[in-house]
C-alpha cells in the first residue's frame, strides 16, 4: 500500500493508499517486503513523531518538502507525513492551516502539525484511490479514452471542490491530474496545496507558479488581478478536461518555454477535432475554459458544474 500526490514542481509527493497496480510509476510499496521506493531523506522508518506517528518509509519528494507513510499509534491508522524540507518550513505551515479551513470531502484533510529534531511537519489523511495521472495513463496503454460519462463525473467532482476553495478567497494555481485522487465510491478528492495563492495575498502580488502544460496566460504573463485568481483554476481545469476528453493535452511542446508561448498564444484547438463523439455542448465548454481572455471563460465553478450536471444529465 501507498500514498502519493504530486507537488508543484512536478516531483512526485504521495498522500494516496493504493495498491501497486494502481499507482504511478515509482511511487508503489510492497506490503509483502515493506519496502519504500524512496531511500535516504529527513526521517527514517522507525522515527516516532510526538510519541505518536512512527514513520514506516519515505514515498515522494518536491520542492518544499518530503513525504513518508506512517502509523497513527493513537488512533491505529495510516497517515501521510509531509515534511519541511530546509527554508521552507513557513511555506509547509501556510498550506497545513489552508488545508484545516477548507473541510471538505473533496479535499485532502489535515491532522495536526508538528516539529520534530528541529523539522517541520504536517500530518495529513491517506487517501485509498489512485491518481487521475496513473488512472489515465493506465488507460493510454490500454489505448482507449474515458467514457463520456466518466470524464463529467470527475470534472464535477473538482469543479465543486475547487467551488470550495475559491469561495474560501483562494486559488489552488496547480490543478493537475496528478493532483487529482480517485478514491472508493466515486470520491474526488483534489491535493497539493503547496503553491496555493490567497486573494489576501494582494499587498504582496501573486506568485508566477504552477505547472507548465496546466498554466493559464495570465499566470504565465504575470498580469493575474488577485480579484480573479480564480479564473488561473478555471483555465487548468479546461485542460484537464480537454486531456480526459482526447487522452492528450491541448499543447505539447518539447520545451517548457514552448509549451508556455502556445499557453499564451496558441489557438485553443477543438476537442471534436481529435475525437469526433465529443458531445458539441462539452467541446464548447472546454474552449471557454480554455480562453485567453479571463473574462472570456466561465465566471465560476458553480457555473462549470452546473453545466457538467446538464450534460450528464443528457439535458
């Protein structure tokens, strides 16, 4: 069993339980030897965190922090560990106290936090399911494409958590599939907050972050008007839906800096353009998503999800 989720930065940080099958290239664990694929890091198997979480592997690392599966002695259940790595314990923190204000079963949950030998950590909820990263690659191998009715489902399921974090004043600005959890009775759960920006945030200017393939013009531009940061989430949405939709992403490039021109300016190409049964109400709201112009785009994610909801409805 495992726990994964991907950072900011692209390196991989688990918060899943999955089993080796389901999860992504790397981050799986073999319950028979209780072997790790990460060796080496901040904490070691063994390690007892506050007399309470002894840490049983390390599983991932980004950019701010590494994270290790370990079990809750109190409680007797598996949680994920993420921890500081140096210089970043302020950025750990700000995204453990985000996290605790947005309780919502589409969103990872955290359970305390804490300091150990001088790191800080956060404890945070093991989520069963797979990435939607590995569940579509999976499906790439298999060379077929998501049914219709699939790909709403999930869409639905971040538009309404993503709805939950924008009515809390903030933006999640790394909305990925592997970010995305799908776990038992068809719940989706979004992760890595790590980059996270507030509305709060104006005095300080937002941060140009995010994931190259998912970032919106703006973001790339470095114009976002912290009064529609939300919007950067609408657009990363539309990409999503545009990779689940045709299996591929909407611009490829073999640089990052090419990848970020077409961002900014690429016309968006159709969906119906690489896979003909896409229904016409779900190409066009992709291509809205997916606009250049942030007043373009859908102006919410209750809007998105309420027409997510129409479609699957066969409205």
């Amino acid at each position: 069993m495992n726990c994964s989720q991907v950072s900011g930065d692209g390196a991989r940080s688990p918060l899943f339980v999955g089993s080796t099958a389901n999860a992504p290239a790397g981050a799986a664990e073999s319950e028979a030897t209780g072997a790790f694929p990460v060796t080496g890091g901040l904490f070691h198997p063994g390690d007892l965190l506050n007399d309470v979480y002894e840490v049983r592997g390390k599983i991932g690392q980004g950019g701010m922090g590494e994270v290790y599966e370990a079990y809750d002695r109190v409680l007797c259940r598996r949680v994920a560990i993420k921890a500081a790595v140096r210089g970043a314990p302020g950025s750990i923190r700000r995204e453990a106290r985000a996290l605790a204000a947005l309780r919502d079963p589409g969103i990872v949950a955290v359970h305390s936090m804490g300091e150990h030998a001088g790191i800080s950590y956060v404890v945070m909820e093991c989520v069963p399911g797979k990435t939607l990263e590995a569940h579509l690659a999976t499906r790439r191998v298999g060379g077929s494409l998501l049914p219709f009715d699939e790909i709403e489902d999930i869409l639905v399921g971040i538009a309404d958590a993503l709805g939950v974090v924008h009515r809390a004043g903030m933006a999640h600005c790394d909305v990925k599939p592997a970010n995305v959890i799908l776990a038992p009775r068809n719940r989706v759960v979004l992760t890595d907050f790590g980059i996270f920006q507030a509305e709060s945030d104006a005095s300080t200017g937002v941060d140009r972050a995010g994931s190259p393939s998912y970032m919106a013009p703006e973001a790339i531009a470095g114009t976002v008007d912290c009064g529609d940061l939300y919007l950067v989430d609408i657009y990363a949405l539309g990409v999503v839906a545009y990779e689940l939709t045709t299996g591929v992403l909407p611009y490829d490039h073999r640089e990052a800096s090419g990848v970020l021109w077409m961002h900014v300016s690429a016309p968006v190409p159709s969906p119906r353009a690489l896979r003909l049964d896409t229904p016409p109400r779900l190409s066009r709201l992709i291509c809205d998503m997916l606009a250049k112009d942030p007043k373009s785009r859908p102006q919410g994610m209750e809007e998105i999800a309420w027409q997510l909801r129409r479609l699957h409805a066969g409205e």
